[in-house]
C-alpha cells in the first residue's frame, strides 16, 4: 500500500509536518518494498483550495494513506470522496511516523482536528 507522510524534507530522516494541505512535501512510501519517492506538495503554495490540489496530486499517485499531524475541515471534506484514509499523530521524522502507523499507533482521522483554515494562518506567520 502506498503511504504519503507530510514532510518538511524529501528524506526518511526529515521532519514530518503537522499540516497537511500545506505540507511542502510528501514523502510517499510503499509499505510492501519499501520504497521512497518524495514530492513537493502542489497545494502548499496555493492562494486558496490547497487542499483539492494535494487530494488530486495524491489519487493520481495511488495514495491510500495519509499520515500527518492534523487535517482541517475543506482537506478532510475532499477527501472523504475518494479511497485515501487519513491518520492523525504524525510527529518526529517521516521514518518514526511510519514505523508508528506499521503499529498501528496513530488514529484514523473520523472528522477535523483543526479550525477553519489553520495551516494558511501558519503559513502566514512563518
């Protein structure tokens, strides 16, 4: 199964992201061989909707898991009309964050778990 970690780098060793739509990368990885292949998120620089770029970009990769720290309400809206899940507690690197999921410790997202447009108020800040 193929997996997509938010990221803040393109390796296994980099720091995960906590937002999702805004992630600038997402390390995707395939649980049966192992393999990594990491892309910058053509949502993370969008002026609005990041989340429906990041959703398309995902499907047409073969995602079916997403594991991140938090998704808001439009990403978690969008993605609920296609085969990907999303897994919340995402946290260290994108290694230990897929080690957590093989062991099932990280919680399926069953509705938001941030407010209306948090990660562009992030963004913002930065």
């Amino acid at each position: 199964m193929k997996v997509a970690i938010t990221a803040r780098g393109k390796a296994l060793d980099s720091e995960v992201e906590l937002r999702f739509s805004r992630s600038p990368f997402f390390a995707i990885v395939d649980t049966e061989t192992g393999d990594l292949n990491a892309f910058e998120n053509p949502g993370a620089a969008a002026k609005d909707a990041a989340c429906v770029e990041a959703v398309q970009f995902l499907v047409a990769k073969g995602v079916k898991a997403v594991l991140t720290g938090n998704v808001g309400h439009n990403a978690f809206v969008t993605i609920q009309d296609t085969p990907i899940r999303i897994y919340l507690g995402a946290k260290g690197t994108v290694r230990e964050t897929l080690e957590n999921f093989t062991k099932h410790k990280l919680r399926r997202a069953t509705e938001p778990s941030v407010g209306f447009q948090e990660g562009l108020r992030k963004r913002a800040a930065h």
